[in-house]
C-alpha cells in the first residue's frame, strides 16, 4: 500500500514538473515599437527561441549572449530569413521552461533559460 502511495505522488511530482514553467512576457500588440507606427507588407512570421546559461543569476555571469539586452541577435537571422526589416506584434517570453528547471536542479552551480520572440516580420 505504502509503495502504491509513493508512485502516485511521484507521478504527480513528475507531472507538475513537466507542465510548470516560468516565462515573463513583453508585447507590442499595437505594431508600436520604439514610439513609432511601423507600417509595411508583411513578410511571414517571425518565431524564434534561444536557450542560454548562467552562473547564480543571468545579468551577473552569463555564459555566452546576453539576448535580453539586445533583441536584435535574436530577431536580425529571423528577419533575413523572411527579407523583413521590422516586426510588429511583437512578443517576448522570458525566463524557464521545465526541462531548464530539470537542468539547473541537477546542476545547482549552473542554470539554464529560455528566451522567445515571435511576431509578423514587415519590409518597409
């Protein structure tokens, strides 16, 4: 019976995990960016993703592109790719999925995270 206990709250555990995650998100449903109405013909969309890593906290030892300071790595490939210039309705998602959780929890001296734009690439 005990043993019987012990799967089901390991499956629930698993189950949390594999469904939780933290992301903040930033939206320009408006188009508007950088306080100017951006106009164009749309060219496709734009939806891209980047793991990066970090010791203790990410602004203070990351290990490799500090994508969340400078967007522009992240969207200029997507916006070649499709012959855009801008995008607009643009959305980022910042922060972890659960198989970065299930990383940095193994690996306590080292985290993971996830960074993910996505919008309508325009040429103007």
């Amino acid at each position: 019976m005990r043993k019987k206990h012990y799967a089901i709250g390991l499956v629930l555990l698993a189950t949390a995990v594999v469904l939780s995650g933290c992301m903040t998100t930033f939206a320009s449903d408006s188009g508007r960016l950088a306080y100017a109405e951006v106009e164009g013909e749309a060219e496709g969309q734009v939806d891209t993703s980047e793991s990066f890593m970090y010791i203790i906290h990410p602004d203070l030892v990351p290990l490799g592109d500090k994508y969340w300071e400078n967007v522009d790595l992240l969207l200029d490939p997507q916006l070649e790719a499709h012959g855009g210039d801008a995008v607009t309705d643009l959305e980022i998602r910042y922060g972890f999925t659960a198989i970065d959780y299930i990383l940095s929890a193994f690996v306590p001296i080292i985290n993971w995270g996830t960074i993910e734009a996505e919008g309508t690439a325009v040429s103007r």
